[in-house]
C-alpha cells in the first residue's frame, strides 16, 4: 500500500470535486491511500509537491485542476507552466499523474472531469501510479 498527496487548485469548486473523487476512487480500488492539499491555482501544484516530496511522506503525487482559457495570455502561462513544473519533478523520479486541465471552456472541462465520462482524474491517478511501480522497479 502506496501514500498518495492529491495536489489540487481550488478554482473551480465543482470540476474540481469530480476529478478528485476520480482520483480517490482510482487509488482506493488499487489499495492505496490519500490525503489532499488544496493549493490557491495550477501554478502553485508544482511547488506544493516538491515541498510535500521534501518530507518523505508520500510515494506518489496526483496533480489536479483547471485551467480554462480566458480572452487573455495568461491561460497559455499558466497552462505551460503548470504542466512544465511538474513535468520537471517527474524528470526528477517524483511519481506525479497531471490530472490539470487545460480546455477551452467549461462543456469540455465537464465532460473531462466528470468520474462517469471521460474520468481525467481518475486517469491522473492511474498514471501515478504507474510512475510510482516504475520508480520502485528501477530503484
């Protein structure tokens, strides 16, 4: 049995409680366990789990938001930085799925979210996982 940290931007209260609900369930199924931490936005989940992987508390990472694009850059800054911070702690061995959405409007990110379609959450955890299984095979 695996220790998980459920890393989650707080933004969109109701996308957000489906994909953790998919990624608990996905990790419950597997015998692992989890605990969440609730970050202010996506750009913060990188540092959050690089800090929690400084304790030795937790084996693997399930990073989860949303991020809807705006009339602005900042959708691109965040969505690129996001996924690039954690893409970089996964580069450095920390078993992390992205479960952070990066969609064009709120139907998509439904429909992605939501544990009875398209599950991204549970799949973010699923790829956790998988990373952790490789980590400890090649440890």
């Amino acid at each position: 049995m695996a220790k998980f940290l459920i890393v989650e931007a707080r933004f969109y209260d109701h996308l957000n409680d489906m994909l953790v609900a998919g990624a608990r369930q996905a990790l419950k199924e597997a015998g692992h366990t989890a605990e969440v931490l609730t970050v202010p936005g996506a750009l913060e989940i990188p540092g959050a789990i690089a800090l929690a992987d400084q304790s030795g508390t937790f084996d693997g990472y399930v990073a989860i938001g949303v991020v809807i694009r705006g009339e602005t850059y900042h959708f691109e800054i965040v969505a690129g930085e996001s996924a690039r911070g954690v893409m970089a702690l996964t580069m450095d061995g920390v078993a992390i799925g992205n479960g952070i959405l990066t969609v064009e409007n709120e139907a998509q990110a439904l429909v992605r979210a939501d544990p009875a379609q398209k599950n991204k959450g549970g799949e973010a955890a699923v790829a956790a996982m998988a990373l952790l299984a490789l980590r400890q095979k090649y440890a």
